[in-house]
C-alpha cells in the first residue's frame, strides 16, 4: 500500500491543493476572473433559453456588465423582453457572480 493512501481513503500532501483552487488561484492572480465569467455566461446561454431560443439568436457579448443579444425573431425578442431580469437573474445564477445587471435585445 502507498504511503499517500491511509484505510483505502485519499489523504493529499501538506500544501498540495485540488485543481479547481489552482485555477481559481491562477485566474485570480491574472485578473481573469470577469473575463472567465462573462465567457461562462454567454456559453451558458442555450442551456439556460433552450435550443429553439438559442437557434433563434445572433452574435452574444458582454460589454461594462450589459449582455447585447441579437434576435432574429421580432416576436420573440418582444416575448424575452418581457422577461429580463429573470434572464439576468438565471445568467447570474449559472455563472456564480454578478456578471450582468442589464441586457439588451438588437
């Protein structure tokens, strides 16, 4: 038995740290954390509208905390205008933090 293994249970090294804490370390240290979320955001976004709301929109970014949509559909674009601050609360949600406080549909 090696001698990192105690009772068949995992014991980590003193100062070691799980690769999700190196990269938010490493995010952290280069100022990338916004970035990484705004990415996150506008990856999320067919998971969150669904296919058929994700097929039906253009170009997605992220511009000083507002999220610019473009909708192809205008009935469609009135209908998620009606519902705003559920998608930024959905968005933000997903992500973690506050990314978005606004979005607007082109």
């Amino acid at each position: 038995m090696s001698k990192f293994y105690k009772n068949k249970e995992y014991t980590r090294r003193t100062g070691s740290s799980t690769l999700q804490e190196t990269i938010k370390e490493l995010l952290d240290f280069y100022k990338l954390t916004p970035k990484f979320n705004e990415t996150q955001a506008i990856n999320s976004w067919e998971k969150i509208m669904g296919k058929p709301i994700a097929q039906r929109t253009g170009r997605l970014y992220i511009k000083n905390k507002v999220l610019y949509v473009e909708i192809t559909s205008p009935p469609l674009k009135h209908q998620l205008a009606m519902g705003k601050s559920k998608i930024i609360a959905l968005l933000n949600e997903e992500v973690g933090s506050e990314v978005i406080e606004e979005v607007v549909f082109m």
